[in-house]
C-alpha cells in the first residue's frame, strides 16, 4: 500500500480529508486515499498518501483552498514514520 519514501498527509477530521482528496484530485494531482497507519496518531482514522516528488504542488495547492493538513509524513520503513510538516510550525512562526 504506502510505499517507503512516501508521503502521508494526516488530517484532525473526515470533513477535511474529504475536501483535500477533492482538490488534488481536480487538480489532477495522483494521490491515494488511505486508512492511517497504526503508527500515526489521527483524529479521523483516514490519510492522503503520496510520492515525495509531489510534495510542494500538495502543499501549495491545500494552502491555497485552506485545508491544510495537521502533519505530513514521510514513511521511512514500516513502522517509522517521520514528520516533515506541521500545521503547529505555522501558527507557532504567525505569533
């Protein structure tokens, strides 16, 4: 399913998830829908997955519709995921 190296883009509701699945997928953006892993701790039990390369057109494109993830990860082996992004760093660098 997730492949090492790639991306999770974690979300604090089904609400939010739904809306960013939408627009990366109108925008024609590949991604994956996905039940979260064990490893991550989310609010909504559900992930968008996607490959590395992509990273910055995700980012930009949920920036500019306002749905923002909580936290993006990057799967480096089965059970270890890394956090590359958070929403936290935003508000935390807007004070």
């Amino acid at each position: 399913m997730v492949q090492n190296g790639q991306l999770l883009a974690v979300f604090n509701s089904a609400h939010r998830v739904m809306k960013a699945e939408n627009v990366l997928k109108s925008l024609g953006v590949t991604i994956l829908l996905i039940p979260a892993p064990r490893a991550l701790s989310t609010d909504c039990g559900l992930a968008i997955c996607y490959n590395s390369d992509l990273y910055d057109s995700v980012l930009q494109s949920l920036t500019t519709k306002d749905v923002l993830p909580d936290v993006i990860y990057l799967k480096e082996t089965d059970l270890r995921y890394k956090p590359v992004w958070s929403a936290e760093n935003i508000k935390d660098s807007g004070d």
